[in-house]
C-alpha cells in the first residue's frame, strides 16, 4: 500500500529539512521535495509537523509476572499505548526463574507477546548460572536474534545476579559479541536497609527510598563497569536515576570503555516528595526501583542527556493497579516495584527537553529512537527517516497541547504519574509498517499485527576488542637462565 506523507519537516538524529516520505508496501521508498506520487497513494497532511522515526523503547515489562502478581498491561494494550504515543517499537524482557531453562523462558514470553501490535524484541536475563545457561546464551544469539542479556544487580532471593554470575555471563556474552545491561543497585545494601527501616517501624511507601539510596545504586552501577573493563565487554547501565551512578557512567566514557546509560522521564521530572503524600494510594503508585530522587539528581541527569553522557530514554514500562500495590499496605518491600509511561514518555521529553531548550529536536529524536536503535544493532531499519528502512513515523505536531491524566491514557492502569501535566508537543499520526495506526485519538491498531524483530550481535565489533585484549595478555617471565 502507497502512503505519502506531505507537506512536513523531516527531523532525524542529524538533521532538519524539508521533504516528503513516500512509503510502499511498509518501507519508506522516497525522500525529498517534489516526489512523483502514483494515483491513489494514501495522504498524510503533516504540513506545519514534524516527521520523525516512531520512538523505541528500550525498557518495557508487559505482562509480567513479578512480586506475587502479574503486571496489568499486557503486550496488547501495552503496544498499543505506546503507539498512541509515538512510540512504535518496544524491547521487553525474558526474565527467567532461578533455576528455569532459558529457551523455556524466551518461548513463554515469545507466546505472550504474539498478540502485540507493533514491532518488539527481546532482552533474555540471566539470574542464575551453569553450563546449560551457557549454551542457551550462544543458542539465543545465535538462532533467535538476541543480542542483549540483561542482569539484576537487586531483588535478593529472587533474581538478584551476584559477581559470579555477573562474571560468567559477561564472559559469555563478550564470547558471543552480545551486549550486557544492568539494573544497578545493591541487593545486599537494599536487603540490610529494608530490614532497618521496618524495625524502626517505618512501613509505608516513605521506606523505599530509604531503603534505595542513591548511595547503593552508584555502587553497583560502579562495580559493573568495572567487572566489564577487566573483562573488555560493553555494558549498557539500564534507569539511571541518580549523580553517583552517572558519575560512574561519565567517568568510564572518559576513560575510552564502552559503557552506555539510560534514563527514564520520571526520574526527569518527578521528586521523592510523592513518598510522602499523606495519600498511601497516591505514594504506593509511585513505588518503582530505583526510586524517585531528591530534586538535585534531576538536573544532572538532563546534563547527562545533553552531553551525550545518557544515550537513551526509556520507562521501565511496569504497571500495578492501586489493589496489586496495596499487596504491601503494611510493608513496603511488598509493594510490586513498577509504574506506567509509554505512552508518556516522547511527550514528556519533548516539553521539558525541547521546549525548554534543554534538547534541540534532533537530540530528541536520538534519545528517542536513534540511539536505541543502533545500540541495539537495528539502525537504520529502525530509527531513521531514510530509503529502506521501516516505515515506522510519526507525525508531530509542536504547538499543538495534551493534558495527561489516567481519564485519557491508554494504559491498562488506574494511576498516571504525570497526571494533570500539560505537554505542549504532540504526536497526531502514527505509522507502523506503513499503515496509520493513531491518527488525532482515533486508534487503529490490529492485535497481532507486531512482528518480533531479530537482533545480530556485533561479530566485527568483538572481534577487534578481542584483538586488542588478547595484545594485553602477560607473557610469562623466562627465570630459567
């Protein structure tokens, strides 16, 4: 099917210019002023908008079992939120039990996310180890387009990955050309400071982040980079949320190690007061981890942004209704850690990021997608308005304004964290596979219609860490003279 998408400006991660797209059969096919249009091409009028590629989210939990209950948001719905929102690919994770087989694990979730509709990918933890887990990496990368292995630094005595399996999995992964990426906090600290702040009699949401400091995830995001130096591997620090561990991030970027950081919106632009909302529900809703920070780290992280420093944005897309939560009314190491976003998050940069001149418009679409997408070896079929790639676009309009509020959202969640925010930036069209998925809040999505998309890892790119490694080795001293 021919769509021509007319009369706008085309922003990607380089430049601004304007042109037309036209797309066929769900690649873009031309880019350019005065494109020659065949009859009966479908129209998109993005005259006064921007088109941009649709946005990536690198960082999305739908449907996930976790803390004694399952996440509300399933990759229907989930999906479908995010392309409300301008965003048209998600990467979710395989999380599997200690002890579970992995390809177990990746099949159930690949079942799971069949009924999505838009284009989503994988991420596979490792939370235990032996040899079978090993060879499940190597079957991972090989046959099914993994190329991400994410650990859990938290969560002890569940899925907490501690130094020996960090250790193993990084080897494996450098092995295979995989990336590693982490959830940087310290299990054990977190451990130890919840059972203070419950004997202190210290019950409600206001103990998570007193639990949390940033002080035990600056550790941890620390302590990984530097088990990923010595053993030469790239590793990509999921949700930072706070001054320590970006120091951690910036000071390894300086030094030449390939460390890459993520950050979400709401540790952007929400601050730990929402723990001490009088209202539990209110306070409860926002239990996530790492927490919501003191306003300072906010800062910071949009420096981070703006340096380069951060590469992407995501939102831990993990969503509890306020009866999930109140799992945990009467402790809060109960509460199931997660709150919504992706249908937020592109709108939220655009008006604290672009509109505040923090972000200039290309930035914003890199952050968004671009970077994601060649992170994650996808680029240029995703994140990029260019011959060739998927015709995954939105169409945005900058002076157009949205208040966001749980009312309107489509999120399969009864609590918005940006509720009663006015954005002023707004997505109007999204296309995916070249069809008009939203188009001014009329959805057109098909469930089902998603594809899972491969991912290869970075052979080349191995190779030569390897071979500078491998001119690092010790030669062993001849003494016998």
């Amino acid at each position: 099917m021919l769509l021509h998408i007319k009369g706008g400006t085309v922003v990607t991660a380089d430049a601004m210019t304007r042109a037309d797209v036209l797309v066929d059969d769900g690649r873009i096919v031309a880019v350019g002023e005065g494109l020659e249009v065949p009859a009966g091409a479908e129209q998109v009028d993005a005259g006064g908008c921007y088109v941009m590629p649709g946005g990536i989210d690198p960082h999305t939990h739908m449907e996930l079992p976790f803390m004694g209950t399952v996440a509300s948001e399933d990759f229907f719905s989930g999906t479908t939120a995010a392309m409300c929102g301008g965003t048209t690919m998600i990467i979710d994770f395989v999380i599997p039990s200690p002890q579970q087989d992995l390809m177990e694990a990746y099949h159930t979730w690949r079942g799971w996310s069949e009924k999505s509709a838009s284009d989503y990918s994988f991420h596979v933890a490792v939370t235990w180890w032996d040899d079978s887990v090993a060879e499940a990496m190597g079957t991972l990368t090989r046959d099914y387009g993994v190329n991400s292995f994410k650990h859990f630094m938290a969560y002890k005595g569940a899925i907490m990955a501690d130094d020996e399996i960090l250790v193993n999995s990084f080897t494996r992964a450098r092995e295979l050309g995989a990336i590693c990426t982490v959830h940087a906090e310290n299990g054990e600290l977190v451990f130890r400071l919840q059972q203070e702040m419950l004997a202190k009699g210290i019950t409600g949401p206001e103990g998570h982040p007193l639990s949390r400091p940033p002080e035990v995830e600056g550790e941890a995001a620390n302590r990984a980079i530097r088990i990923a130096q010595v053993l030469d591997t790239p590793v990509y620090l999921v949700h930072t949320s706070c001054k320590e561990s970006l120091e951690a991030i910036t000071r390894a970027r300086n030094e030449g190690q390939r460390v890459f950081g993520e950050c979400l919106p709401g540790h952007l632009v929400v601050d730990d007061s929402v723990y001490r909302n009088p209202d539990w529900s209110f306070a409860g809703a926002h239990v996530m981890s790492p927490p919501f920070r003191p306003k300072e780290h906010q800062e910071a992280l949009w420096h981070g942004l703006q340096s380069g420093v951060l590469q992407t944005t995501a939102t831990d897309h993990c969503c509890f209704c306020d009866d999930q939560k109140r799992m945990g009314v009467d402790d809060f190491t109960k509460i199931p850690n997660g709150c919504s976003g992706v249908e937020d998050r592109m709108h939220v940069l655009w008006h604290h990021g672009v509109n505040t001149g923090r972000l200039t418009p290309s930035e914003f679409v890199a952050i968004t997608s671009t970077n994601a997408a060649k992170i994650f070896n996808i680029y240029p079929r995703k994140g990029a308005v260019t011959v060739g790639a998927d015709a995954d676009l939105v169409v945005w309009d900058p002076s157009k304004e949205r208040t966001i509020s749980k009312a309107t959202h489509h999120q399969n969640i009864d609590f918005n964290i940006f509720e009663g925010m006015t954005v002023r930036g707004v997505n109007v069209t999204t296309i995916s596979q070249g069809k008009v998925t939203y188009q001014d809040g009329d959805v057109r999505v098909v469930r089902g219609s998603g594809r899972y998309i491969n991912r290869p890892v970075y052979a080349p790119f191995y190779g030569a860490m390897q071979k500078r490694r491998k001119m690092r080795e010790p030669v062993a001293v001849d003494r016998s003279k």
